[in-house]
C-alpha cells in the first residue's frame, strides 16, 4: 500500500501528473507551496556556495499533500488526505493484495529488515520506515541539504527535529561554537550543531555496568525462588521490625551510544542561518513506531495550552493518570497522539507543588486578602508563634455572617486529621439550613487540640459573629474542647454525642454489650427507651443491681456525666432530626476525598472554596425545585396545603410523612384539667401511648413525646388532635421561619441595605461575567472590518465612562501600590514548560562545565609532633632501650638490691 501511495502522489517523470517542484528552503515565515522536494541543480549550487534566489518559505512539518495540478492552488483535496475514487476498496491499515508482493519492496529487499547504516542511504531509511497502524498518511518528510537556509536558530532545530521524527531518531545540541570577537556580545552564536542522541562510543563504564547485569542474573538465575506465595509476599521495607535501605539508589538506563555520525551543522552567514555540513547515515536501527519514537527527549514538548489546561485538572486534585487521560480526550481519544508523555505531566505536577511549598503559608494569607477586598464582610485571622509563623487559622465569609442569626440555634463542632501535609487538624463549624442540607459557619486550621487552641477558635468566630453566641452546640467527648465551651459559650447548651459515648462503652464492656446479650438489651431501653428524667435514673440504677454491675467503673463515669449526653436530658433542646455529630464527621468524610495528606495549606483552602461552592449548587437547586414545582398532597387538610406553602420542599417531605403517621392513632377524650387526649396507637402497632394537652383559647399544643422542642415541627399526635378538632390553620408559633424558603431568600450580607438582582456578588464573578460577555462579542466582530470598527470604537467610549464613574465615585482605577512592609513578596511570573526548565538547566551545566577551573591549593602538610624518650624525655633517641639515664637507673637498682651503695 505504501508503494501504491508513493505512485499516486508522486507519479515519475514523464507522467501527466508529475509535478516539477521548486527548490526548497526554509524560514520562520512564509507559506509551505506544493510538495516538497530537493532540486538537483539548487542542491549542487548551493553545496557551491551560490546564494539561493527564491524566497524564504516556513517551516516543514508534517505538508498536507495536494491532488491539483498546479503546484501554486493551496486547495486540498475534498477528503483531507487521499481521493476517495483513488483508495476505494482498499484498507489502509493492511498491505495491498497484490500479486508477487510478498513484503519486500521494488528492489527486492526485506522492507522489515532494513537497518540503516553506513552503506544506506537517507532515502531508502524514509521509504523503508514502518507505519504504525493510525499514523497519518503526508507527504515525504524534508530533508536537509548544504545551503538549506534558516531565519533563525530555532527552525532550523525545529526542521532537523520534523526530520529526525519522521526516520525515527532523537535530536540533541552537540556543539555551540560563540563569538571570541572583541565589541561583541559573548553569547553570540556562529555555529551548532544538531546531531543523533546516539552519538559517541559506549563508554567503558557501560560495559562494566553490562557485565555486572549479566552475573547479577545468573546469580538470581541459580538461586531457588518459591514463587508458589509470591503474592502473599511483601517487600523488606514494609515487613514489620524491618528498616528501609536509604542508601539504594534507583538503577536508571544508560542511553546506547552506537558512534553515530549523523548531524548537520548550522552556520550563519549574510545575516540567515544556513546548513553548512549534514551527515545522514545512522549506525543504529530507528525506532519505527510512533508510540515508541514519541518517547525521545527532543520529541516531547507540553504546549502552553495544554499546560494551562493540566493547571486547572492539578488543581482540582486529580490524579495524573485521569489527567492524560482528560488531555488524549481533547486531541482525540488517544493519550498517545500527544506531544508528552505520563513523566513530563509528572514532573510538571512536582514543580507546581514545589512552587507552592516554598510560599505556602503567604499564598493563603494574599488569598485572603483578596477576598476581604472582594467582600468586605470576609473575615479571617491567624495564630502566629513566637517567631512571627502562622501556626493557626480561622475563616468565614460574608454571605455566611448573614445567616448566622437564623441558624445559630444549633451548631456541631469536631476536628479531624490528614487533610494537609502539616497534619494540622480541620475544625469546621456546621450548622443546618432551611432546606436541612449541612452548611459551614465557620473553618479553622489549629496546631493543636489544647483548651486554648479551641478558646481562640471560639473567641475569633464570636468576633466574626459580633458576639452572638449559639443556643445549642454538640461536639465529641473531648475535655479540652468542653472546657473551651464551658469558658466562651456559658449560657449554650453542650451536648455530647450519644454516639460516641456508646461507641467507648461497647469498647470498655466488650461481651456484654454484644447483639443477643440480656443487658444490652436493657442498657440500649434505658437509654433510648425512656421518656423522663426520673424513668431513666431508676432504670439504670435497677440494670446495675439486677445485672452485678454496680462496681463497673466505665458505668460509673458514664453515670457522673449523664447529664452530657444521655438524649432524655436534652429532649427539650434543639437538635433537628439528629442525636449526634454525625454532620459534622460526614463532612470531614466528604472532605477527605477531595484532599489529601500531602497537600499543601493552599490547596486545601481551594478545595475547601470548592466545597462551599458544591453546597451553594445544591441549595440553588433546592430553591429552583421549590419555585418552579409542587408537591401532591396526600390528604385534603387545610394544615398540609399551608405546611406545602410554608416550608421548603424537604421540610415539608417530612411534615407530609407525619400527617401519614397521624393517622397510626386515635384521639380519646381524658378527664383531667383543661383539654387533654391521650393519642392510643391501632391494634397491632407496638407504639407508646403519649398524651397531648390542649388550649384553644391560646392556641398551645404540648405533647409528651417533645418532637416539636427538639425538631421544631410539630408532630403526629398534635396533627391527629388537630384534625380530630377541626383545625384549620396551625398557629403561627409552630411555624419556624428557619424551616421557610424566607430564611435564605434574597439575604444581603451585613451591612447592605439594598440588593441589586442580576449583579454578580463579588469582583471575580463580575470579571468573568464581563469576559464571557467580550468574548462572545469579540468573536462576532472580528470577521468583517466594519463591524470591527464599530465595536473598537464603542469599547473606547466605554473605557471614558467607566473611567469617569469611578473618578466620581472616588475610586482610582489600578491603584498604586504602597511598599510592603516586611517581606518582599515573590514576583509572578509566567510559568516555563518542563522542556524549558530542562533547556535552561542544561545551559547552566554547560556554562559551569565550560569555565575554565581554577587548581586548588595544595593542602599543608600536617606537621607531626616529634618523639621523644617516655623516660627522659630527650629527642636524641625515642626508645628506653637506648635511653641511658634508664640503665643508669636500673644499673642502681640491682645495686641496691646486692646491698652495694652507688652514689649517682
């Protein structure tokens, strides 16, 4: 198929369609004409040292190929690549059927042996080259000739980098010779040289590194391996009581060097680039598939584009394998059609968390202030240690300080871990809405859980709230955190989580809580099953004695801190359809996925804005299923059409199943003081009896069962009483606003009065409202010159009026910046693509490698310290056995002991 191409666009000579190409040069500008193709007579000028006369064309990468006859008719053929009327019936993905072929090419060669070498030819390597199934079927690729001319240096590295590309090599700079000449500068370039990554002869230490490779594998290939639980088998850094080896370095592959010649050297002469030598005969098989060749260095670059799209996808916390898979979705389907690979979008994540690791903390704070600029309600403020460090943080927006005052009746507080690499535990404040979604009324990052960490928490979100301390307040059973709120919030009312308090007993009690188990039984009735203080404390006291479990000391404790957290101390507090702190942890399970352990501050604080910008979504669409529908009514009384009215639509899903339950019971008449009805429950229904008291006059409804103290809806025994008396309206004190669509409807934040509707609340979302706006206009009236004009001159008489209104209203368009005090801050710059990290890293490696090194000094000699004699201490002789004032001695010594007298 590949020679039935090569025939169709390029007939031979002397065939109707062959096409005389014009001689072939290259530049940064211009337009690619016709196909191109070496001339012969402007070759051999060229190599002669003639200049070429026909202008400068562009670069050649990848030419579309043309089925006109006339080589100056741009027009593409009307299928893109190939005529439908030529290729039909044939499938491009195998090779034609034809007779005799049997794989070879013309000449009779193998085509998937051919390897080219010193006695190929550059021709014979492109049309040996094997297609990869999906690769584009373009025209030949250019080769560089002597004379091929540049405008400058980087299209004729981009040229010889298409041409390596399509023969299937890597490109490297080789050499750079600069300018010795006095008066110009010294990083003026006069020649490079581009060559083969395969140039140079294997070093020595490579076939050293061959040869240990070879008796590391016999060794492994001698031993006696039991792979039968390989699986079970974990590796020696994660077995316990093992450490890891940190001095194993990662192996890394050596680049083959096959003493390869193929390189073209470019010079610069009369002002352009032109190629002054070119080597074409490689050493080395080239790699044939595209998947493959992508692989090499020069052929791997992240466009801005993509690295602008990669930012967005980094910052939203996904994982590079979905990134490669979000960027081959949006150049077409395939992660390999791109121009980088898994490592480079690996490395370039790595240096983004590198630049946010080094001005982490400051990053946060500049947030911060931005917001407060956007919205002056916007309140935060830090913990800093003794060294001026950032140790703590608290932060609330604006629109939340609004509707703090309707939801401050019931708050849940709790800490969790492993949401930051600081390990900093997140303490978010939660509340409930109208629609009973979870909302955040305020977030912190603290240092530590002490009494004073969680004081300063509570001080600073009471200065944000302007000292409106919340009604109710449940948190864990954690002391220092009890202690803070005894100490900040005296009048609130704290709950401890009944949950936790259960989870810590199954812990201490083990067995006997166990499911089956008679006291479980009994401790989960007492518990759950009374509805009175007195009720509970006789039944408890009653399973300690019955049970011998008086002297337990878990119950002890858990009886001196009843008050804390038994339910039936708090059935007259407010705590909506909850008994513990279940929203506040299933909002640190929510969170969690969205962070991680190693993030950084500042990525939290984006995920956490993200997070309140999901919980806004979703209450929008709670506020937009309330305006534009209804719900059905299950009966035909007049309180279920005003509950419908009344509250939000998930409010009212739960009052509609109460007026369901009603109907479970049946009102009797009680003889007592005022108008009471104890609410009897059907036949076969295992329900309490619970009695409602009634004052019409006053329209008061009190029932045993206490729904509407803690709920703050009334419940199914008042609504059966309701019914039973013919009421046609609930009174207006059952009817909280909290629960109304009117709590969050239209909330201004503190200190407005008037709300503008169609204006986007803060300056950011102004921005983007304007771009879409200019965009979408600009785009409109780019293609006629009128229309253009029209709107230039329409966008400059903006700019006066918009410049005019903020002069009379006093506000400066881009203010000067006054100096910062302390610090300076890092100036933003444009970030650089990986490739251009690495360029300019191996520009500074080749400078440093380049200067000439200075000798070192030779170290001083060490001077020693001369012997001398232990006994005497002369330097004449440094042993005793030619020290003579030791013979003298020992000589006395004899003597004296032969009773001799010697006088020394």
């Amino acid at each position: 198929m590949a020679h039935l191409l090569r025939s169709v666009l390029y007939p031979p000579p002397g065939h109707k369609n062959h096409l005389v190409p014009p001689p072939i040069v290259a530049s940064s500008s211009g337009s690619n004409q016709g196909p191109r193709r070496r001339a012969a007579a402007d070759t051999a000028n060229a190599r002669a040292g003639e200049p070429l006369q026909q202008p400068i064309h562009g670069r050649f990468n990848n030419p579309p190929v043309f089925f006109n006859q006339n080589p100056e008719d741009d027009q593409p053929a009307a299928s893109g690549f190939v005529a439908d009327s030529i290729l039909q019936g044939f499938d491009l993905n195998k090779p034609a059927q034809t007779e005799g072929y049997d794989g070879a090419d013309q000449d009779g060669n193998d085509a998937a042996k051919f390897v080219p070498g010193p006695n190929s030819t550059a021709s014979a390597g492109a049309s040996n080259v094997a297609e990869e199934d999906g690769e584009e079927i373009c025209s030949q690729r250019v080769v560089p000739f002597v004379g091929m001319m540049f405008d400058d240096l980087e299209v004729a590295k981009q040229v010889y980098n298409d041409y390596a590309w399509k023969l299937g090599f890597g490109t490297r700079i080789g050499n750079t010779k600069y300018s010795t000449a006095r008066g110009v500068p010294k990083d003026t370039i006069l020649s490079r040289v581009f060559e083969c990554v395969h140039t140079g002869k294997p070093a020595a230490e490579c076939k050293n590194a061959a040869a240990r490779s070879k008796e590391a594998a016999a060794k492994v290939k001698e031993a006696s391996v039991d792979m039968s639980n390989i699986g079970e088998q974990k590796s020696r850094s994660k077995q316990a009581g093992s450490e890891m080896d940190v001095n194993e370095s990662k192996q890394r592959n050596i680049l083959l060097r096959c003493d390869c010649k193929a390189h073209m050297v470019v010079g610069k002469r009369n002002g352009h680039w032109s190629v002054t030598v070119f080597k074409e005969d490689h050493t080395h098989p080239m790699v044939k598939l595209a998947g493959r060749r992508r692989y090499y260095r020069s052929h791997r670059k992240v466009p801005e584009e993509d690295f602008q799209f990669l930012q967005t996808l980094h910052n939203q916390n996904i994982t590079t394998a979905q990134i490669m898979g979000c960027l081959g979705s949006v150049h077409g389907g395939d992660p390999r059609t791109l121009g980088y690979v898994k490592r480079d979008v690996s490395n370039i994540r790595t240096m983004l968390r590198e630049e946010v690791s080094q001005r982490d903390m400051s990053m946060v704070i500049e947030y911060f202030e931005r917001r407060k600029a956007e919205s002056p309600n916007f309140f935060y403020d830090t913990q800093v240690d003794s060294n001026n460090a950032v140790r703590g943080l608290f932060w609330v927006d604006g629109r939340t300080r609004a509707l703090y005052p309707k939801y401050k009746d019931c708050v849940f507080f709790d800490t969790t871990f492993c949401t930051n690499k600081y390990n900093l535990p997140f303490a978010p404040i939660v509340g409930i809405n109208n629609h009973t979604h979870t909302i955040v009324l305020g977030c912190a990052l603290l240092p530590d859980e002490t009494t004073e960490t969680f004081k300063w928490v509570f001080e600073r979100w009471m200065l944000a709230m302007n000292q409106m301390h919340p009604d109710h307040i449940m948190t864990d059973q954690d002391q220092a955190m009890a202690t803070a709120i005894d100490k900040v919030f005296p009048n609130s009312v704290h709950r401890c989580c009944c949950y936790h308090v259960l989870h810590l007993a199954r812990k201490k009690l083990g067995p006997n809580l166990g499911e089956g188990h008679p006291f479980a039984d009994a401790f989960y009735s007492c518990i759950y099953g009374t509805d009175t203080i007195e009720e509970f404390e006789f039944c408890w006291q009653h399973m300690l004695r019955s049970f011998d479990m008086a002297e337990n000391n878990h119950l002890n404790n858990m009886w001196k801190s009843r008050k804390t957290w038994a339910p039936v101390y708090f059935r007259k507090s407010f705590f909506p359809f909850t008994s513990t702190t279940g929203r506040s942890e299933g909002l640190n399970s929510y969170f969690k996925t969205l962070v991680r352990p190693s993030d950084s501050v500042w990525n939290f604080v984006q995920q956490y804005e993200l997070c309140q910008n999901l919980m806004l979504d979703r209450e929008d669409n709670a506020g937009f299923t309330m305006e534009t529908t209804t719900a059905k009514l299950w009966g035909s009384y007049s309180i279920e059409e005003q509950a419908l009215k009344f509250y939000t639509r998930e409010v009212f899903d739960r009052f509609q199943k109460m007026v369901q339950s009603s109907t479970r019971f049946y009102p009797i008449h009680v003889e007592a003081e005022g108008l009471c009805f104890d609410l009897v429950p059907n036949q076969d229904l295992d329900v309490k009896t619970y009695r409602v008291a009634v004052n019409p006059e006053e329209g008061l409804y009190t029932c045993g069962c206490n729904m509407f103290e803690m709920c703050g809806l009334i419940c199914p025994h008042i609504i059966r009483v309701m019914v039973h008396l013919n009421v046609q309206q609930i009174p207006g004190r059952y009817m909280l606003e909290r629960w109304s669509a009117a709590a969050t409807t239209h909330a201004p934040e503190p200190g407005t009065n008037t709300i503008r509707f169609g204006v986007p609340t803060s300056n950011t979302l102004k921005y983007n409202s304007l771009c879409r706006k200019m965009n979408q206009l600009a785009s409109d009236a780019c293609f006629d010159d009128d229309t253009y004009v029209a709107v230039s001159r329409i966008v400059d008489e903006a700019s006066k009026v918009v410049a005019t209104m903020l002069k009379a209203k006093g506000q400066v368009k881009n203010p000067p910046r006054t100096k910062p005090k302390g610090r300076p801050k890092i100036t933003e710059k444009r970030r650089k693509t990986l490739v251009e990290l690495r360029d300019e890293a191996n520009e500074k490696r080749r400078k440093k490698q380049s200067e000439p090194k200075t000798p070192k000094e030779p170290k001083p000699k060490r001077k020693y310290r001369k012997k001398k004699c232990p006994f005497c201490g002369d330097e004449d002789h440094i042993s005793v056995k030619d020290c003579k004032y030791m013979k003298i001695a020992l000589a006395r010594e004899d003597a004296m002991q032969a009773g001799a007298d010697l006088t020394l």
